[in-house]
C-alpha cells in the first residue's frame, strides 16, 4: 500500500469466495445493517447468478459474512448489475439476456417475483428512483427503459429514452430529485428529466466533450450525500467532478457545471467510482487497485480541489469492476473483480 496520508489505510476484512466467473457489481442493502438488521450485500456474475452476503450479527465485522442464498435459472446469461429498493425489499438484476428481474425476499428465500423484457439485447445497469416508484435500465441496444412499479410486483414501462448513440453503460437516479443520469460508450453522461406538462421523459443535458466531459467511454457516476456535486470515471483514465446549484436542483432540474478532472492518478481504465456519506471518494479500475480521493480543505488556492488519499495496489488479482460504499457505516468499502471475489474493507487509521 501507497500512503499518502500515512494515518489511514485500507484494511481487507474478508474475501467473499462462491462465484465461479467474474463478478461485476454489487449492492448494499440499505434497510440493513441498522437497528440491530445484519448487513447484507448482493453481488452479480458472469456465472449468471447472485449471491447474497449476511452478517450473522451487528457489529461483527470480522470475518463473519456468509452466502445466505445464490439466486440462480432465470437468468441464461452474465448478470451485470443489481440494485436494492429503497425500502431493501426488491433486488432488481439486469442481465446480459436481455431482461431484468425483480426479487422478493419471502422468508429465508428470494423469489423472482416479475422478469421485465423489452431491451433488444444486453442489460448493463438497474437503478430505483429515492422513493423506489420507479426503476431505470440501461441497454447495449443504445436506450434508457423507465418503468413504474405498480401494484402486486407489476412494473409499467412508461418511456423509453434514445439519445445515446452508442452502448449505454450505466444508469443512476439522483438521490433526492426524480432526475436520471445514464453515461455510455459515447463518451457522453446524459440527464434526464420528466416534462410536467406531458408527463414524457426527455435530455435536458448532455455533459460532453464540449463541456470540459470525457473524451472516452464513460463508466460510472456517483453522487456526494447532499446531492449537488457528481463524479463520473472514464476509459480516459481521469475522473471528473461536476456541480449543480442544490437550491435548483430541489426545484427540479438544474444545469450540471464542470468543476475540476482529476487526472494523472489512474493509467488504466476506471470502471467504478463511489462516493461515501463522509465525503471519500473511491475507484476501481483496471490496473487491479483501489483508489480513494477527498475534497483538498488545507487552504491552498492553487493547490488541487480534490487529493488522493491512498492507494490500495493489488487490491484484487485482476480488474476491479465495482466499488461501494456501505450506506450506514461509512468506513465500509466493498468490492468485486474479474478474480470471481467480492471483498470487504475498513477505512480506518493506522493502529
């Protein structure tokens, strides 16, 4: 490990072992891992399965996570992303077979209570809206799917969205406003809003070259906790910080701003990034490392707005596909990678 603030370091808690592919993504539980609930996480292959990861108990970090359950034949091909509801009681996985399920936990199992089709091919990302009444997928067939969830686990496609030219890689709501973001192999990251007057969803921005964007495939995005600054990471190997005025933005719809591009840290592909509720950024990429950055407060006005933190090298044995951050207990870093592994990790000082 590289410190670069030699009072912190990224501890390995456990290495979660049971995929037999690649794993691509993975999911907090955010209705758990409080009030006494055990945390629990679902991660996604190319095995075509997911596997669920519970705490026996709160409080026991240490080398205590099990597989409770492998969600397995309904999806025929790689699942690529997976994303709890709000409320922890739907996990929604987008496969590479084009559709999308929707789980329920019933008991001690996991149920595939709806299979939602309509992508033409591959399915790349799922993400729920704050308020968990509507979910947003993402295809290789180029377009943005949004569907309202009804009643008894019915889901209504109420748009579907082309503008991207190309692969679209990611799909994420705004934490508090219902406005979608979607990033793709065009190099561009879109936003999307809904027309009040016509109940259509349509482009309001498109952050692109033009406007100091990426210049290669976008692959992520992740919002800070107050929901007024964004980061989005690239096969151009930079990551970039944009800005938006948070009194607008509750209003609706406000324009994203260009604030700074941290370049020089990565020279591989950065397929994740994931900002933490305390303010920590964290990337993973394709040279096998996990990097962590923080907003730069020593005073300097020509120092750099943001810092890295440390570096993780080796962090896994090959490419880091996903990086995230527990949504209750911030020091909580969890990743997966090309090596078939999910690991889980403590931010915390050096004894």
């Amino acid at each position: 490990m590289e410190f670069i603030d030699g009072n912190l370091q990224l501890k390995e808690i456990q290495k979660l072992e049971g995929h037999t592919d690649r794993v691509w993504s993975l999911a907090w539980n955010p209705a758990t891992g409080v009030a006494g609930i055990p945390a629990m996480l679902a991660s996604c292959s190319g095995d075509k399965t997911v596997r669920i990861w519970q705490q026996p108990s709160s409080g026991q970090s240490s080398g205590s996570w099990e597989c409770k359950a492998v969600l397995e034949e309904t999806h025929t091909r790689t699942v690529r992303s997976c994303a709890w509801s709000p409320s922890g009681k739907l996990l929604a996985t987008g496969s590479f077979d084009a559709t999308i399920g929707i789980w329920e936990q019933i008991g001690n199992d996991f149920e595939c209570v709806a299979t939602l089709e309509g992508h033409e091919n591959e399915v790349k990302s799922v993400s729920w809206n704050s308020s968990g009444s509507l979910l947003a997928t993402c295809s290789r067939d180029k377009s943005v799917w949004i569907w309202e969830v009804l009643p008894g686990n019915e889901f209504e496609c109420v748009s579907v969205l082309q503008g991207h030219t190309q692969d679209v890689k990611m799909v994420q709501w705004h934490p508090f406003v219902d406005v979608l973001f979607s990033c793709s192999y065009d190099n561009t990251v879109k936003v999307w809003a809904e027309d009040g007057d016509s109940d259509d969803w349509h482009c309001v921005q498109t952050l692109g070259e033009a406007n100091n964007g990426h210049s290669s495939t976008v692959w992520a995005l992740s919002f800070n906790s107050t929901g007024d600054k964004m980061a989005t990471c690239s096969d151009d190997l930079t990551l970039k910080i944009w800005e938006t005025d948070r009194h607008a933005m509750n209003e609706g719809c406000a324009p994203w701003r260009h604030c700074c591009t941290l370049a020089g840290y990565h020279d591989r592909t950065i397929f994740s990034v994931h900002w933490s509720r305390d303010g920590v950024i964290a990337t993973g990429a394709a040279d096998d490392a996990i990097r962590l950055f923080v907003e730069n407060t020593d005073g300097s006005v020509d120092g750099p707005l943001y810092k890295m933190l440390l570096k993780k090298e080796k962090a896994h044995n090959m490419d880091v596909n996903s990086v995230q951050w527990n949504n209750t207990e911030t020091r909580l870093l969890a990743s997966t990678s090309d090596d078939a592994t999910v690991k889980i990790w403590e931010f915390a000082s050096v004894p």
